[in-house]
C-alpha cells in the first residue's frame, strides 16, 4: 500500500510505481542499499522520493562502484531522477539512501524500472536522421531496424479502404506551408497539403498562431478536399513491437479527428480533437508484418488544424519494476531480501551497510517481517538484529506507507 511508516497522513505514501522506505541512523545500520545485477544488458530509470514532511535524506546512483550522480538533502518538496543508465549483463546498480542528519521524518521512495537494452525507433527522431532530397517517397527504413515509415494521403480514413498515394519530400515553402516536409504531390488543396515534417515543430506559419510541436513530435496537417482529406501515418513492424504516442491539435481555433488502426482494426478514435487536449495511443503491441495506422483529417473545416504527431516504437520485451517485482513475490517471515526479478532481467538484492559505496563496507542483506514493529508496518524487508529503532533501515509493503502513523 505504499506504506512503510506510518501515520500516512504524516508520513506520506508512495506513489503507485514506487516501494516505501526508510534508511537507519545508527553508524553500523545506516544506509539502505537497494541492487539490482543484470542478467543481459538492460536500461534502467527511476526516482527518488523524501516523503515525510519534516526530514532528508541523501541518496546515491552507482553502477558497479562507480558513483553516477547523488542528492544530499533530498526533501518533500522534490524528487530525484535515475537518467537512463545501461548495465552490461553480470553488472549491479545500487541506489544507497542514508538520512541527512536525524533520520526523523525520513520516510521516502524508490522506484526502478528495468528494460532490456534494445533500439527504440521514433518518428521524430527516425525523421531527423534522414536525409531526402527534393521528391523522395516517404516510404522510408527506420534507422533501428524495428520497422518501416510510410505516410500517405486518402479519400478514407481506414487504412486499404480508399485511394492512397504517398507523400513526397518538398525542399521548398507553399505559402503558409513551411519548407522541408514531406506533402502532396498534386494535391487539390492549398500549399500541397496534408502534409508532415520540419525539423523545427513548425509545419503552418505562423508559429505564434498556427502552434508548435513539442520535442518528440512531428508537426502535420490534414486536407480539406474529399480527394485528399486524410494523412495517414503508418508503421510497418519488422519484428514483434510495443507502440505508444499521442496526437496534439495545435491550432488555436480548429479541430480534427484522429483514428488509430492495428492492420485494418479500429483501436481507438477520438473526434473534435482541439488545443485543449491531446489524444493518447495507449500500447499497442504489433506481430513481425503488421502495420499500425495513425490517420488524421480536419472535423468539418481545416482551418487552423496544425496538430502533431508523436510515436515511439520498442521491440516487444519484458519489463523489470521494483514495485511490481516485490508485488510478484511470496515471501515468507525470515526471507532474505535476494530474489529474482519475474521478468528473467536479473535479480534484486537489499542489503543494509555502514557505507552507502557498495562494497566498501558491511553489508547485511535484509529479511521479511511479517510483523509491524511500532511505527514500521509489517510486510516488508528490515534490518535482522537491527541497532535501530523498528528494525530500520527496511523497504516494502504493498500500500506505500512503511513507517506510521
């Protein structure tokens, strides 16, 4: 429940991705270490979180012993992020938390998340890496080899059910339409649209009306004529693949509507999109050969219909996660603290020390306790012969509060 230490409303809760926890005080039980070694190569992110609201703490990042980053003085008023870290296969990352003076009011969180270390393709960024000469097809290899880009204009929104003809790359500006976008070739509407691309977000000027697409997105625009009314943004998978993105309407006073096909079977749709909102492909997983669809036309009018497009594309792995490792487990009173993740990525271990350098000090690994102590909840992982109060340093239960009330 995200409780280690209770009462919740005192000292906090973690979020529904995290483990609550709490460090120790005493010289030789001072610092928690929480590791995870890799079976293969993997990625791994994460944050910490001080959650009660009178205390601090310190937290480090090490990869092996080598130390990544650190916080002192992390406290309820913020968080601190684990950026993406890559271990090779046998290879442990720690984070190690220790209080920043007293330990009072030290409650906090981790949470981790583990991926296998594969090629991600983006349509930004797979767009960014190309390099098209005036008239090329949009018919183009992601550079990860995870698939292949395609974007077309219809008469039909579902993908196959009408006439299709591929965009092609414009090194030059139609009007409001900004150079260096793949459009309509012979289109019937104004300045070659649809039409998706630029490098800078901005695809209709101008950008303090049209809008601009954020970071991870490419700007687009649909058509209004019923020949070339639709753009339609495909993916083809060449092997089995995860997709997640979002469509954002940019313009300050249209709208559009979006669809979002896997092969030719409506997933989701969303009408009168505007630039109040966005509209969220949740994952979409797609076999080797199949094709996901984002289509995109104007909901009556195209008037200031700028929108965006965002797409992230990960081969189909398995998914390590602190949290949801521990929520797996069946652990009885007295187990040590050293499990595998059911993920097969590798295997977590949390070990109490006199030093927050992993290995540098001594180490003891953590139990279950199927008892609460006082304040510290039961269901967790503490101290075994612990020289704290509440057989701290500890982590776990499942409700996010590890130390009450």
């Amino acid at each position: 429940n995200g409780v280690l230490i209770t009462p919740e409303n005192h000292e906090g809760k973690a979020d529904d991705k995290s483990l609550a926890l709490h460090p120790g005080s005493h010289g030789d039980h001072r610092f928690l270490l929480v590791k995870f070694t890799a079976a293969a190569a993997v990625d791994v992110t994460g944050y910490v979180k001080e959650l009660g609201n009178c205390g601090s703490i310190d937290a480090w990042i090490f990869a092996g012993t080598t130390q990544k980053s650190h916080k002192d003085s992390l406290s309820n008023r913020g968080s601190f992020t684990l950026t993406k870290t890559t271990l090779a296969a046998g290879s442990t990352l720690t984070v190690a938390i220790g209080p920043n003076g007293g330990w009072g009011c030290d409650h906090s969180s981790l949470s981790l998340t583990i991926q296998p270390a594969v090629p991600v393709a983006s349509l930004r960024d797979d767009f960014l890496a190309g390099s098209f000469a005036a008239g090329a097809r949009a018919d183009y290899n992601s550079p990860s080899g995870l698939g292949r880009w395609t974007f077309v204009v219809s008469n039909r929104h579902t993908p196959g059910a009408g006439t299709e003809t591929i965009l092609q790359y414009s090194t030059k500006a139609n009007g409001v339409r900004a150079a260096n976008a793949f459009v309509t070739p012979n289109s019937k509407n104004s300045f070659d649209l649809p039409g998706i691309g630029t490098k800078n977000g901005v695809l209709i000027t101008p950008e303090n009306h049209e809008g601009k697409a954020d970071d991870k997105s490419l700007a687009l625009h649909p058509g209004s004529h019923g020949d070339h009314r639709f753009l339609l943004v495909k993916f083809t998978a060449a092997a089995a693949v995860d997709v997640t993105g979002y469509v954002k309407e940019l313009g300050n006073c249209g709208s559009i509507d979006a669809w979002i096909f896997a092969g030719t079977t409506q997933k989701s749709h969303k009408d009168s999109l505007s630039n109040r909102g966005s509209f969220t492909l949740t994952k979409t997983t797609l076999a080797a050969g199949s094709t996901l669809t984002v289509a995109i036309g104007p909901n009556g009018g195209w008037g200031c219909d700028h929108s965006s497009l965002s797409l992230t594309i990960q081969p189909a792995v398995p998914v390590a996660s602190l949290r949801d490792d521990f929520l797996a487990g069946s652990f009885a009173a007295g187990a040590r603290a050293d499990y595998n993740s059911p993920s097969g990525l590798g295997r977590w271990t949390f070990v109490v020390s006199n030093r927050h350098t992993p290995g540098a000090g001594t180490e003891t690994i953590l139990q279950y306790s199927t008892k609460a102590n006082g304040v510290r909840a039961a269901n967790a992982f503490v101290t075994p012969n612990s020289k704290n109060s509440f057989d701290l340093p500890g982590i776990g239960t499942k409700n996010g509060v590890l130390i009450t009330p």
